[in-house]
C-alpha cells in the first residue's frame, strides 16, 4: 500500500509508502514516510521524514529526527498508514485503533487500545501501563528502557 504517491517492486507481504516513496523491499515491508532511500532486508524498514539507512533488524525507523539501531520486532509508519498485519507489526499511525496479537501494536498519534504484546503505546500523549518488552510515548518522551526498546518520537534520547 502506499499512501500518498507509490512507486515500486515488493516481493514481500507490504510495500508500503507514505508520502512519495521509492524503492525495492524485499522483506516484509518497507514504508518511507516523507522520503525514504535504503534497502531493507528486515522485516521492516521505516523512515519516517527524511530518514536514509540499511536496517538489517526488523525495524530501523526514524520517527522525527530519531537514530537507532532497532533489533527487535518493531515496525511503524508515522503519518495515515492503514493495514492488517497478523505478523510483527500491526499498525495504524495516525488515528489507529486495533487489536493487535504480534509484537507492536502502536498508534502513532491519537492511539487507544490494549496491547498484550510486547508493546502497548500512546505515541503523541502516551498513558498506560506496559508489561511488555516497551513501555513508550512518541512526543516528548524521556526515560530509561530495560526492555526492547525504548523511545522518544519527536526528539529522541536514549539507549537501545
């Protein structure tokens, strides 16, 4: 799926741009949101505003300025992404609302819901309890993360 204007091979279960996207993906998906540029051969590989790299995990992804190596199972489009993803990532961001039985279930901006995976999170406005593997808020987020990953979407700072 692309958002906005789609250009593209994907051999893999999505492809999918936000916003003028242009490239090959050959892993599961692989979503530029504004302009992306690089291979992924992970799971996924997010830009999210200008981001440009090689993410051998499942998720490298920029989310406003952000840079971090990303091993774990996440894997988010910031920005009108719509999907069903029964796999590691499952995602609306931007006005997302959905049960999510994988690893990520994350809205980024305006997200609600439940999250037994290994991540529930509010990105923009985050509040709520975390058992999983991250507990993080995308706005304005600042804290030390034990688990998988911990990060601030919109100025990030942190260890991962």
């Amino acid at each position: 799926g692309v958002l906005g204007r789609l250009s593209g091979s994907y051999p893999g279960s999505l492809g999918g741009v936000l916003g003028g996207l242009y490239g090959s993906y050959p892993g599961s998906f692989g979503g530029v949101l504004g302009r992306l540029s690089g291979s992924y051969p992970g799971s996924l590989g997010g830009v999210l505003g200008g981001l440009y790299g090689s993410y051998p995990g499942s998720f490298g992804g920029y989310l406003g300025g952000l840079s971090g190596y990303y091993p774990g199972r996440f894997g988010g489009a910031l920005s009108g992404l719509y999907g069903s993803y029964p796999g590691s990532f499952g995602g609306y961001l931007g006005g997302l609302s959905g049960y999510y039985p994988g690893r990520f279930g994350g809205a980024l901006s305006g997200l609600y819901g439940s999250y037994p995976g290994s991540f529930g999170g509010y990105l923009g406005g985050l509040s709520g309890s975390y058992p999983g593997s991250l507990s993080g808020v995308l706005g304005g987020l600042y804290g030390s993360y034990p688990g998988s990953f911990g990060g601030v979407l919109g100025r990030l700072s942190g260890s991962y």
